[in-house]
C-alpha cells in the first residue's frame, strides 16, 4: 500500500442549466479511483456551486497510481429519474509520482463531455503521499521522467544515454464490442477514453521498468502513438530513449532556454552502457538518401506470409582501413544492444561523428481480427481493463505486433549498416491504416556516434578527450561514414569544402534537427513532396500486394520530388525529414516535408537541366529552353530570397573530383501504369552537375510545373519543420501555436494521377497562404517544426492537419548578421532581443580548431551569467574580439543589471500581458499558459520540467448542423482541447507546454444523419517557464536569496 | 474540388479587428469578403480571394463562437476555451456593446421589450444599419436593462461591473436604461435636432440629482427599497415640486422674481428686452414642468415640454447660448432673495438640474 491519493473538490463554476424550471442545477461530485467512489454533497440550485468538500483518501498501489486515472464526474441530482451528468475531468496524477516534478494538481479543470463539449468548470486539489517501497521485485517504476522533448531538456544534464526503449499493449477498441450496440454514444465515448488512459498508463509503467532496468532515471523523446485498428484492436504504443538525467545544480549555468542545446552539454560526457533492445523488421524504400541520387534497386520482395512491402536496399560491407578503428570502438559499446536506436534529434556536440543519411523502412501487413470472448464478460468492472489480466487470456495478440515492429526495427539497423552507420538516430515509427491493411513505417538518420561518448568514463575524461580531438565539429557530421572505394550506393563524393581533408557527399537527407555547430549559408527554408497514386480498390491481400508493388515508386517519387526542390532553392541538405505515406480506400498519399539548407560543408550544388527527347521539334526545343530560363531563374532568385552566397572557392584547393563508381544509372520512373516514361539521371556532370529532367511525355512536364508551382512565403515569412530556422537568431518573445485542419472532398468523376496530384498540391499549398495571411501581423515572424499529417477518412476525403508555431524575430538584428554568412552561421538562436553582448561559448569550439581556454571560458561562464545577463545572449558574439570586449564589461559591470529590455509589444500573440493589466477587464483570473511544439521558450528560461501531458479526447455531435457544421463542431473541440492543456499544466503549476504535438486527429462525419465524431490525441511537456529580464529583476532584487548573485559578489572582486 | 471542413485555431485567439468590425455590422461573410476586397487587403498582401473567404469565415466562426460568452463579459474573462489577452478582451466587448448613433436615437426612451422589436427591421430600413447589428444593439439595451434593472447602488457602477465596460460607455448605457426605464420621449419632431450625447448628459444630471440614489444615503423605510436606486425618479421630490408652483401662481412673487433677474440682467443681456417681455412665460413655463411631473405622462413629455416652453420661445428670439446661460443664472439665483418663497433647498435640486440639461440642450 505504498501511496495514499487524496483529493479535494472546492467548487464549481459556469456550470449548465440542469433544470429548465429553475434554470439552475442541483450539482454533485463522484470522484472515483480504481474501484473506490466517493461523492459530495449536493450543492442545491446553483450554477456557482460551493462544496468545499473533505479530503478524499485513496490507498492504492504505486502500480495503480501509474496507470489509473483519477476520475471526476458531476452530476445533476435528480430525486425522481436518475442523476444526470453534466460532464466528467481526467486527471492523470503521475507528474505527482516522481520528486521533482509538481507537488500538487490544483486548479479549475474544464468539465468535459463527449457529447456537449465543455460544460463549466471544477475545482480540484489533488495531492499524493508516496511511502517508501523497498520491494526490490515491484511492478510500478514511480520517479521514472518522462519528456516528449527529443533532446536533453534544458535544465537537465545526461549522464549517460542509455538507449532504445519502446513497448505496446493491445486492447479491445470498447467501439467494436458488440455492447456497443446496446450504450448510449456517451458510454461508448467515455468507456473507450478511460481505456486508452489506463493503457497509457500501463504503457508508459512498462517502459519506466525497462528503464530502471537500464538504471536509467528519464525517457527522453518519448512518443506515444494510438492505432486505431477498428474490429482487431486498439494498439497503444510508445518508443523513447533511456537516459541518466541529472537536475544542473545552478539555474544560472546553463545556457539559454533557446535552442542551444550543445553547449552546457559540454561536460556531461555520455557514456553508452550496454542497452536494451527491442525487436524487428522490414522493408527499405529509401534507405539512404544522402545524395545518392537513387540508385537502390526496389526488387519488390514479399518476403513472409504477411505482406510486406518492397525490396531492401542493398547489403553495403563495412569497409575500409580508414574508419576502422572508429568502427571498432564504436562496435563494441554498441553491439550488446539489439536495437542502437535513439529517438533525439539534438544532440550534445561531438556525440554525432558522421551521418551517413536517412534509412527508412516501410511493411504492409494484414490485420487480423481479434477474437476474445471473455473479455466482453467482465467489461462492468474497472479491473477488466487491466492489461495484465487481459494480456494474459490473449498473450498471442501483443507479440504480433511486437513482431511486425521488430522485423522493421530489424531492417533499419542493416540499412543503418549498409551506410557504415552502426546507430539511428532521429528515430520515429509510425502507422497508416484503411480497413485491414496496414502499412508501418520507421524512419531514422544512419549515423557514426563518437566512440569515446559510447564508452563509460569519467567527466573529465570524457571532456579532455573531446578537446583533442575535437578538429573539424563543424563539418564533422558531414564527411562519409562509409568507405567511397565500396559505396552501397554511387554518390558524388567531394573534399569537404571545410576542412578539405574529408570526403563528403554531395546532398546530405537527414531525419534530425540541424547540429548547432554546423556552418550554414544564408537561411533555410521548408521544402515538401507531395504525391498521390490511385489505385484500385481491392480485398485483403489483393489489396496489400498492390499497396507493397506501389510503395517503391512513390517512395522514389517523393525522393526525386524532394531532390529537384531542394535543388531549385540552392541548397543542398535536407533536415527534419519526414515521409508520410497514407493509404486510402483507393489512393496512396504521400508526404514529405523537411527543412532545406545551404551546408557550407557541402559542394554547391549543380543547377537543373532539362532535356528534351525529340530535339527536332522547333517549337518543342523553344518551349524547354524557356522552361529552362524559368528554372535558372527561380534558383537564382530563391538564392537570392534564402541569402545563400557561399564563397567561391577555386578548382585547385578543392581537388579534383573522386572517380565516380558508375558513370550513368538509369532509374526506372515511378508510375506503375506506364514504364516506359523514363527519366534519365545523369551524374557524370563533374563537380557542378546539373540535375538532368528529361522531359518526353506531359507526366513530366507536369513535374516541372509543379515543381515551379511552389510559390515562396510572402516576404517577411519564413518557415521551417525543424525547431528552429538556420540563419535567423534573434527570436523575440512572441510566440503563436496553432492547429489548422482542412479537409477537401474531390470530385468523383475521372480521377487520374495529375488531377490528384493537382488538388493535393494546391491544398498544401493554400493550406500555407491561408497561413501567412492569418498570421500577417507577426511579420517578421518564422514558421517552425511545421508539421502536415495527411489522412484520407473516406473514398474521396483528404484530411491535411497542420501543426506548427510562429515566431517573431527582430528584423534589425537579422540585418546586421547578413554582413558575413560565416559569422552569422556561427551565432546560435538567441532568445531574446536586449542589448548586444553576450558571450559565445561556442566560439572556442566552434570557430577555433582546439579548446584554447576551458578554463577561462568556465570563468567567464560564470561571470555572465551570475551578472544577470541572460544565458541566452551568451551566444550572440561572433568574434574573439568581442569575447574579451565582453568580458571587460561583464567584469565591469558586476552584478548590476546589464542589459536593456526593449520587450515588444505584441499585437496578437500573448508576449506579455502578464504583467499588463487593461481595465476594466484586469481582473482575469486565468493565467497564460503558452504552447509550442519546440523544446524551448524564445526570451525564456525553463526552470522545471512537471511531467508529462498526455491526453486523448473523443467528441460527438448527432446536430451536426445546430453545432456549425463540420467547421464549427472540430474548431469547437480542438479550440476545446487546447482549453483542456492549458488548465492541466496551470494545475500543476506550470505556464507553458513544449514539444507540444497532436498526435491524431481523426475525424469522420456523417453529414445525411447530421452526426459527426472526432478523437484528438495530444502531448507535451508541462514546464515552468521565467522570462529572461524577469529573472534579472529577481536576481538584482534578491541578491541574498540566489547563490547566482552572491557568486557574482565573489566574481567581482576577483 | 471543395472545401468541406476549413479551420485554423490558434492558442491565442486571433481577432482581426476590420473583421470583427465588419461582424458586428452585420455583413454576411460574402459581403464581408467583398468589403475586404475593396479595402485593398489582397493587393497589400498578396492573398487570394480563397484566402480572404477562408479567413473571414474562420473570424466568423470564432465570432460566432464568442458572442454567447459575450453576451456575460465577466464570463469572457473566466472561460477557459480562448486565451485572450486581457487588452483584446476589452477591445472585444467595448466594441461588441458600442452602438451607432442612429440606432440609439430610434430606441431612446422606448420600451425595451419585444414589441419594438418588429420596429427593427423599419430601423434598419430608415437608418441603413442591417437588421443583424440592429438586433445586436437592441439586445445589448435591453440584455443590460435586464441585469440592472433590479439591482440597487450606483448605475454607472452596476453597469460596468456586470458588463466591463469602459467608464464611457457604461455612462452611455447608464442613460439608455434611464430613459428606457422612465419612458422619456425622444422621438417627436421637434426633438430630432438633439444628439444622444445631449440626452445623456441630461440623463447623467437626472441620475445624479433627482433619483433616490442621488439623497445620498440609502432611505431607511424599508418600503422605498423597492425603488431602484438611480433607474427611477425620486417620488417624494417630485411631489414636493408641486411646492414651486407658488413663484408664478403668487403674482407679488412673481413679479418680484422679474424684477430682480431685470435688475441683474440690465444692461448684459443683448436681448434684453425681449428677456423682459418674456420672462412671464418663460417662468410659468418652467415652473409648470415642475409642477406637472407627478403624472407618468408628463414625466415622459419633459423633453418635449423643455423644447416647447423654454428652448423654441428663446431661439425665436435668437438668444445666444451665453444670454441664456446669463439668464438661467440669474433666474435660479434670484429666487433666493424672495423672502415669501420657503422651498429653497427643493428650487435648487430641482433648478440645478434642468439649468444644465436646458443649456445642453439649447441648440440648433
């Protein structure tokens, strides 16, 4: 009995009229946990009520308190019928779990029902007394943290990153039971909520106990996913990678709450234990993308009985004399583990060695329905829910599942070897499913990881070690981790145009966020593929070997989207990647959508030509020659439009070009229906080779259309699907997340593959101009981690949800750094917009080859940040000059506040009406809490990490019309869930949630019956959040209070 | 191709103002889109009329969304579902509760019950307002009528309390309660030259010196707590102004009156003259409105009755506004020198008064 729940419902507030007569309500509160029920008074005729109640107490197992949710209902009394409900609250109470997280949920929590919506509000104190469990043999892994952040949260230093965790539980979707039949709506709804919290809750106790059996103490990147399989289940599963975190000590030493991850990361070495594994396998379409323009074989193999999709690539040997030490180290720190996968995306400087490209891998599988008669049986009671016992009379069903994961698990790690890459990192899975077929999906950047980080090892050790070493960082990442004599693929190989000892691809895909130490020109941009294929509606595995024999070609098409694109901006590296392919009743759908750079490190690359197959044609020749003129304008113009100016290096310096393995390689083009439309790659062009088109049908004319179709952001608006923009580094506080759905229904009559694609295209694409026209007024503002989900809900229905934030910048500053692209490259995002100065730590590694004075840098460290000058100027500097200049300032100017705050006002965003008050309307109640799918707050520090929000609603409407239609109910409900975050994390205590995601939106409607039904699945990480200058005032305030400032005394007088 | 479902939620509510504005006159969202045309928004930002639709619809929507919560300000501030910054809230509702000129001319002094309702749509016609902002307004009126009507203590206070609204426009609402409360006529022909503000600032004056609320400290009869505070006239006074009556139905009184205003007045009037020939009627008129406001009618006349009897015979005359002020000074001081007339304290409460609303109102 290791834990006692107690719970207190103070009052209520807006709630619904219950009693027409009275036009008031006779309210009440059941609040149940597990299997205990405790209710109120009732709280005659108000629509204010008052309960104040006692303490409710529940003992219950820690295991419990993991996995149950604590549930409150109010209730309208009703002496005659029976009560009516007027809406329930799910309080998830594991942030109340471990130490440092909240120590008590309080506050008012919108009262929710599935079928009206939010009806009022609840206020609710919640507190956990934890007892001492020294049973070795427990089944709850309470204390274990877990963050959706994919890098190491900010107030947080990883001692050791343990690896791969992941686990899935499976269950009876309560929709599909044939009870169903016979409950209301309401029921239903509510039945298939709690079921999928309590599986959440099992789910994310499951992995806690593999985690602490990796001693670790956190998941970080944790990504939990629902599959709705209809008729054969529900799966709930979740992937994420074990860390030893440790609380930095000193709020003041680390670094800005913005993007610069890297930097206070320097001393935690990250020493790699034997990890933990996971199990499986499947198919590759692309599994590198790294410039090699395509030259996998897609042999479609269906290699077991369940289908799964294409080829594989290739089987690339480890090779060469030149990595093989690397290799060895890096081997055996790895080796023990079955699956070297981790799911960040940012890493600590010097953690990545090289990164050999993006390996995916997709299978189609057959879902089959399960069958299980007991459960239905003990539906009535709570316990049935529980995994464990259901688990038990159905043990097949989960490790199905855990097998189709494990087989494509399996197949990224060969890819992964193909490329000399023994770790993926960047990982993601994911599914798509229409009836019974399924497609799953893993994808994940093949990279080298620094054998000393893989190794145990002491701090110093660790940090001395990397400033020997630490030669090139800034191109590092980019040079080939495999062998350019045995290639798995032909690629372009180049001297790096950094350090040119190196050799480095021509075009670099990856799946994660730009390393902060890479060198950038100019700023990036978002670049997406879009592509849909037809195909015939089919039965079961008819259905399936279609969408396997589809697969290859879109996955081919979408990358030969995503290489002309990106070569139409100048660049020549992609981050953030990410490849939805969606399938539908009658179509697949695919999506790619990534962060386009200007590597410095990385040839220029070679424009696009276009050749035409029948040159005898006078018109036709006129025709592709203009073509040609308006693709070689674009490019200059996007190059233009992006600042990419790289400096032009001379011939000689950069070495002749490495001997290309193949001269030619001709690809199949990707239509299914016509293969004899061709298109020939040509990559025997010499260091600035041109992309060949070769236009000889419409299909591919229709390519170079649309390829120009794409129209660039309205001035004064960048966008990116990555956490934050290359090249702009002056975020100001304003901050906006929004959702935005669209759904269009396509017009039945004569499909065909370019009528498709023409309707995706544009609605992507006015999708994002609807965008910036709403967002108009934040202008100079950036788009970060945009994120486009496509579903296809029914025969002729495109669903495309777009999550994402913007930011303001400060255009000034953005102008003062367009002087020179190096120095601009090297400045990091910094948060706000105060004054110049601060100081670069990153200078010593980033701009100079060795670590000239960690000693003095630690010095300085500590005296600009305990001066009060925020950590997240630190990285503004760009020279050496300005370090020292700083530092005599800094010096100078002691503990006094040092910095200006010219905080702007913002028109629309919620920058900072904390501290305004505008009467008469002053009085608000309700605090602000922000939300952003980023890790980080710009012009704010992260002081603590509450815990995990993780939450998953269902709505339904049967007056659809009443209700706004299809509109208006899904702008209700998301605006809804929204409410419902933010009144969770200010009941913890928090005002902000990060790494904020939607996760699912489904949405189905049934317009002839006026019903509609969506179901909304978000997470995030709950945090407190203080800005920057108001941490100044605290600190020159309070001198005594904060160890910051009493150091800075002794700084000073030093 | 057609869009089903379009929408965009933000975790800020976005509010375009020109779209609010544009709303709350009641434009469909085709005119909406069509006015937003023609501001030339797509040519300043590049937009597509698409956009425009999909953006004005989605404001629409959220309006939409807004209104029922609007409709309680204070519930505005509590909700949970739109995080609103505090400066857009106010802008939200000081703009929702603002009202055109022409529209509160109409319904002033009329009773805000649902039988003018069917007069919107003649308002509409006549005022060129749309029908939808007309109901808007006239639901405003009469939402906030509803609220205050029973409730004690200062007007101006309650209003604002229960509708956050600014100080301005609570006074506004705070005249158009009073009047609709005691049924003040407005809308007579030779009212028509008079602007809201002058009503209002009648109103104010009224609120502030002759209702119940103005003696100061509540009543102790328990009884006369019925009465609302500031919404309604003070009874008691009004019957003590039957008491005025004697400075013109006493002709020594009387003419001892003119002789000491002509006394003052000689000489600094330009209209002297026909000040002194007047003065009589004048009186008696002005008196008589006192006298009269026991009866609801004439309580509703007294505009009318003020127009007729004081402010037409002057501008006859062509008095200018600061004879008439001089005047008006003159003739309320002067009857404290009138050693027979005992109700000093009432002439002052009641002359106070009309003094300010009658020079407010003199006017073309």
């Amino acid at each position: 009995m290791p834990g006692k729940l107690k719970v207190k419902i103070v009052a209520g507030r807006h709630l619904p009229v219950m009693d027409r007569a009275s036009d008031l309500t006779d309210a009440f509160v059941e609040v149940k946990f597990g299997n205990t029920t405790f209710k109120t008074d009732v709280y005659l005729k108000s629509l204010n009520p008052q309960w104040n109640s006692e303490w409710f107490k529940f003992e219950v197992d820690d295991e419990d308190l993991q996995d149950e949710p604590l549930q409150i209902t109010v209730l309208d009394h009703d002496t005659y019928s029976a009560n009516d409900a007027i809406g329930k609250v799910y309080i998830d109470i594991d942030p109340l779990l471990y130490s440092e997280a909240a120590t008590v949920i309080s506050g008012w929590f919108p009262i929710y029902d599935t079928i009206h919506g939010i009806r009022g509000e609840i206020n609710v104190v919640v507190k956990v007394d934890l007892f001492n469990d020294l049973n070795r043999f427990r089944q709850s892994s309470c204390g274990v943290k877990f963050f959706c952040t994919t890098s190491i949260p900010k107030c947080y230093r990883a001692v050791i990153i343990h690896g791969f965790v992941e686990e899935l539980v499976v269950n009876e979707d309560p929709e599909y039971q044939w009870i169903d039949r016979i409950r209301t709506p309401r029921a239903s709804n509510e039945a298939r909520q709690r079921l999928i919290s309590l599986m959440s809750g099992e789910l994310q106790r499951k992995i806690g106990l593999k985690v602490l059996e990796m001693r670790g103490n956190a998941v970080v990147g944790y990504l939990q996913c629902f599959d709705l399989e209809g008729e054969s289940g529900l799966v709930v599963r979740a992937i994420g990678t074990a860390c030893t975190l440790d609380k930095l000590s000193s709020p003041a030493a680390f670094l800005p709450a913005c993007n610069s991850p890297s930097k206070e990361m320097k001393e935690s070495p990250l020493v790699h234990p034997p990890s933990h594994g996971c199990r499986s396998t499947h198919n590759s379409p692309i599994h590198t993308a790294t410039g090699s323009r395509l030259t996998q074989n897609f042999s479609v193999s269906v290699p077991t009985l369940i289908y799964t999709g294409m080829g594989s690539g290739s089987a690339g040997k480890e090779g060469g004399p030149f990595k093989a030490l690397l290799r060895q180290q890096t081997q055996s720190a790895l080796e023990q583990r079955e699956f070297p996968f981790f799911t960040l995306t940012a890493f600590p400087p010097g953690f990545l060695v090289h990164v050999g490209g993006v390996v995916s891998a997709r299978s189609v599988k057959l879902l089959d329905r399960i069958h299980n008669p007991a459960f239905v049986g003990i539906m009535g009671n709570t316990r049935s829910y529980k995994l464990l016992d259901w688990n038990s009379f159905n043990s097949d069903e989960p490790e199905t599942r855990d097998a189709w994961w494990a087989e494509i698990r399996q197949e990224i790690k060969s890819h992964a070897k193909a490329l000399g890459c023994h770790a993926v990192v960047g990982y993601s899975e994911s599914t798509s499913i229409c009836e019974e077929v399924c497609i799953l999906s893993a994808s994940g950047t093949a990279a080298v990881l620094n054998p000393r980080f893989l190794q145990d090892g002491t701090v110093e050790g660790c940090l001395e070690q990397r400033l020997e070493e630490n030669v090139s960082t800034r191109c590092g990442f980019c040079h080939i981790p495999y062998d350019e004599l045995n290639m798995p693929f032909p690629a372009h190989l180049t001297y790096c145009y950094n350090c040119r000892k190196q050799k480095v691809p021509d075009v670099l895909f990856t799946t994660i966020d730009l390393p902060t130490d890479a060198t950038v020109i100019g700023k990036g941009c978002l670049i997406q593929a879009r592509l849909c294929r037809l195909k015939k509606k089919a039965q079961a595995e008819a259905n399936a070997t279609a969408i396997s024999n589809l697969l290859p070609f879109m996955e081919y098409e979408v990358h030969t989207q995503l290489m002309n694109k990106l070569k139409l901006k100048g660049m020549n590296a992609l981050f953030g990647l990410r490849i939805q392919i969606t399938v539908g009743e009658n179509m697949l759908m695919g999506l790619a959508s990534a962060t386009g750079v200007y590597l410095a490190a990385l040839p220029t690359p070679g424009g696009i030509q276009i050749a035409g197959k029948t040159p005898n044609d006078g018109s036709y020749e006129q025709h592709i020659s203009h073509m040609q003129k308006k693709i070689n304008d674009t490019i200059a113009k996007n190059k233009e439009l992006y600042e990419i100016n790289p400096p032009e290096i001379s011939e000689e310096i950069i070495g002749s070009p490495i001997p290309e393995p193949r001269q030619r390689s001709r690809l199949l083009r990707s239509q299914s229906e016509s293969s004899d439309e061709v298109t020939e790659l040509d990559l025997s062009h010499g260091k600035k080779d041109a992309f060949v088109l070769e236009i000889d049908d419409t299909d591919a004319m229709e390519d170079v259309h649309s390829l120009l179709t794409d129209v660039p952001p309205p001035s004064g608006f960048y966008s990116c699907n990555t956490e934050i923009m290359p090249g702009i580094n002056n975020w100001t506080s304003e901050i906006q997340m929004f959702t935005s759905v669209r759904v269009i229904r396509l017009s039945s009559l004569n499909l065909t593959n370019q009528a498709l694609n023409k309707n995706f295209n544009d609605l992507c694409e006015n999708l994002l101009k609807s965008l910036y026209f709403k967002l108009r007024s934040m202008i100079p503002c950036c788009l970060c981690h945009v994120n486009f989900t496509v579903s296809l809900p029914e025969d002729e229905l495109i669903q495309v949800t777009v999550t994402a934030v913007a930011i303001t910048f400060d255009k000034n500053q953005a102008l003062q750094t367009t002087k020179t692209p190096v120095e601009k490259s090297l400045q990091r995002a910094s948060t706000d917009n105060e004054e110049l100065l601060q100081f670069p730590l990153e200078l010593c590694s980033d701009s100079l080859p060795s670590h000239p004075f960690p000693p003095v840098k630690e010095h300085l460290e500590s005296a600009s940040s305990n001066s009060g000058i925020p950590a997240a100027q630190r990285d503004r500097c760009s020279s050496w000059i300005e370090l020292i200049k700083l530092k005599a300032q800094t010096i100078r100017r002691g503990s006094i506040k040092t910095t200006v705050t010219v905080e702007k006002a913002s028109p629309v965003g919620d920058g900072n009406f904390r501290n305004r008050s505008a009467p008469p309307c002053a009085n608000s109640t309700v605090g602000v809490v922000k939300m952003t799918p980023l890790s980080f707050i710009p012009g704010a520090k992260i002081t603590k990490y509450l815990g995990i929000i993780n939450m998953f609603f269902i709505r339904e409407t049967t007056s659809l019309r009443e209700e706004g239609g299809v509109s208006g109910f899904l702008h209700a409900f998301i605006a809804e869930v929204f409410a419902m975050v933010r009144a969770h994390v200010a009941a913890l205590g928090g005002n902000a949630v990060v790494s904020y995601i939607m996760k699912q939106c489904v949405f189905m409607e049934n317009p002839n019956k006026n019903q509609a039904q969506c179901l909304i699945n978000v997470s995030g990480d709950a945090v407190v959040f203080v800005r920057e200058s108001d941490l100044e005032v605290v600190s020159s305030q309070q001198p005594t209070t904060n160890c910051q400032s009493s150091c800075t005394e002794g700084e000073v007088t030093t | 191709m057609t869009s089903e479902l379009d929408i965009f939620v933000g975790n800020t509510t976005l509010i375009d103002e020109d779209v609010y504005r544009l709303w709350l006159d009641g434009y469909s969202v085709t005119d909406a889109v069509a006015l937003r045309v023609r501001s030339g928004i797509l040519e300043q930002t590049g937009a597509t009329a698409a956009v425009l639709q999909s953006d004005t619809m989605d404001h629409y929507r959220t309006f939409h969304m807004l209104e029922r919560l609007l409709h309680a300000p204070p519930k505005l501030l509590h909700q949970l579902i739109f995080q609103i910054p505090p400066s857009r809230q106010a802008l939200l509702i000081e703009r929702y509760y603002a009202f055109d000129e022409a529209f509160v001319r109409e319904v002033l002094g009329k009773k805000l019950s649902k039988g003018t309702k069917k007069d919107l749509d003649d308002i509409s016609t006549k005022t060129g307002i749309t029908l939808k902002s007309c109901r808007r307004q006239f639901d405003n009126f009469k939402r906030v009528f509803k609220v205050v009507e029973e409730m004690r203590g200062s007007l101006v206070d309650n209003i604002q309390q229960h509708f956050l609204l600014s100080d301005r426009l609570a006074r506004d609402y705070a005249a158009i309660v009073f009047f609709a409360n005691n049924r003040f006529e407005t809308g007579k022909k030779k009212l028509q030259y008079l602007s809201f503000g002058d009503f209002a600032f009648c109103a104010e004056l009224m609120i502030q010196n002759w209702t119940l609320g103005a003696v100061g400290e509540a009543p102790i009869d328990p009884d006369s707590q019925m009465d609302d505070m500031d919404m309604d006239l003070d009874k008691e006074f009004l019957q003590d102004l039957k008491e005025l009556k004697v400075l013109v139905a006493d002709k020594d009184l009387l003419d001892l009156h003119k002789s000491l205003v002509c006394t003052a007045l000689r000489g600094k009037l330009g209209v002297f003259s026909e000040m002194e020939a007047n003065f009589k009627n004048l009186s008696r008129g002005l008196v008589n409105v006192a006298a009269k406001l026991t009866h609801n009618k004439d309580v509703r006349d007294l505009f009318v009755d003020l127009v007729e009897k004081f402010v037409e015979p002057c501008r006859s005359d062509h008095w200018p506004l600061s004879d008439v002020r001089f005047f008006l000074n003159q003739y309320s001081a002067s009857v404290h020198s009138l050693d027979g007339f005992r109700h000093q304290a009432l002439w002052d409460r009641y002359m106070g008064t009309l003094r300010g609303c009658l020079l407010r109102l003199y006017h073309d």
